[in-house]
C-alpha cells in the first residue's frame, strides 16, 4: 500500500500543472473564460432600432444545441478548473422597444440539473476530460449542504429589475443592454448586473454575454478540501449564450 506522504506528493505534481491559473486576478480570469460559447450569433445589425412600439414575449430555446447556459469556476489551488452547465432552465424575455427600462427577463435553472465536466464542455472550454468517477464526485459535492444545497434550495433564479442601452456594441455589431436584476441562489438574493449583446426581429432573440459573481455574495464559500490544498477561487462566470422565438399572444 502506497504511504500517505506518498500520495500527498502524487496528487501535489498531479495538480502541479494547474497551478499557472492560480495566482490571475479576476480580470485575468475574466479574460480566460469561453466566450462566446456558439459560432451561431446573427449577423448584420439588430433590430431593436427599427422594432415597432407594442410589448413581445420571448421563450428561450432550452435544448442544447441551441443554447449554452454555463458556469466556469477557476481553481485557486491545486486541482482543475471547473464548467459545470445547466442541462434543466427556462427563460422568457418580454420589452417593449419604446419603454426598455420596463423590460422583463426571468431564467430558472434547477440545481438538479447542473451537470459538471461534460465532455463537450471540457472540449468546449479546451480543458481535458474528466473520467466518470470524478464528476459524479464533484456533482455531489456541488449539490451538498455547504455548496448549492440542493435538499433546500432547488432552483437559481434570475429576475430582471430594469434594461438600459449601454450606447456599445459586441464583437457581433449589436447594441449591448445592462439588464439589472435579482438573482437568488441557495436562498439568498443579490443585485447583479449583465451586459448582454442583443441581436433581435419580430420572431427571433439571440442574446449573449457573462454575468460575474462570488460564492460569498450568496454566504457561501468556495469548495475547498484537504485543508485549502485543493480549493475553487470565489468569483462565478456565468456565461450566456441562448436563443428564443416569438411566444404565441
């Protein structure tokens, strides 16, 4: 049987790899995420300019070809980075081009359905897959009483407060929109504001962009085991990249 000291130093230069992330900041970190997730995004110009007065109601493409909902957690130890995508949400987007200010966007994402290092995100995010074993060990840990409680807390809401027109433009030449917000999660609500790119018509949304958070900003903190030796940095990048038609009246 191999010694602990033994094990201790496999698992320190197994992890030795991951350490070049550990010491960013998180502007760095911001810089190191995948985004935009889809190679998909409408070209051209958007259509909120030329959109008639009147309220309209989106419903956002859930399935996973279609969209890409997810968050990248970096590690500030040893270990790996993580990108753990919702598999299970709804969302609706409702504005009126004459009054954005009153626009609604609410997403639900159930903690059930958060699913850790898929393979087509590792692929996606240029990270090496992760066997079965382990990410069925790190779903529990996301879901145990310390993390996102699942027993307790089942959903991560988002829920808008006001949009505003930012007068900037995205990487696609559409006009960017702040959408300020409440967003619950484990039972606690917090202020978050998401700079979103917009490319919209009379029957189809697409919008994209990154919301940044901490785990303590909801009372929690960061996974952490073997005394800090393998431990996830605190801020969460949630990355949106989704598509939505036209709801029926």
């Amino acid at each position: 049987m191999r010694s602990r000291f033994s094990l201790f130093l496999s698992a320190t230069l197994l992890g030795a790899a991951a350490l070049s992330g550990c010491g960013t900041t998180p502007t760095e970190d911001r810089e190191r995420i995948t985004f935009p997730a889809r190679g998909d995004f409408p070209g051209g110009t958007s259509g909120l300019e030329s959109l008639s007065p009147g309220t309209r109601t989106y419903a956002l493409d859930t399935d996973l070809e279609k969209s890409h909902l997810y968050v990248q957690i970096f590690t500030a130890s040893l270990g790996h980075d993580h990108v753990v995508r919702a598999t299970d949400w709804a969302g609706t987007v409702r504005f009126d081009p004459s009054n954005l200010s009153g626009c609604s966007v609410e997403v639900t994402v159930q903690v059930e359905g958060l699913d850790p290092e898929r393979d087509e995100m590792r692929d996606l995010t240029g990270q090496d897959r992760v066997p079965e074993g382990d990410r069925e060990s790190i779903r529990e840990n996301l879901r145990a009483e310390d993390q996102l409680d699942l027993a307790r807390h089942k959903t991560i809401q988002f829920t808008s407060r006001s949009c505003t027109l930012t007068g900037e433009r995205g990487e696609g030449g559409h006009p960017v929109v702040e959408v300020t917000g409440d967003m619950t999660m484990r039972g606690a609500t917090h202020e978050v504001k998401l700079p979103l790119e917009v490319a919209v018509d009379d029957q189809r949304v697409a919008a994209r962009g990154v919301l940044t958070t901490r785990h303590t900003e909801f009372g929690f903190e960061p996974y952490s085991m073997a005394a800090g030796l393998f431990k996830n940095k605190d801020e969460l990048f949630f990355v949106i990249d989704v598509r939505g038609q036209r709801a029926a009246p």
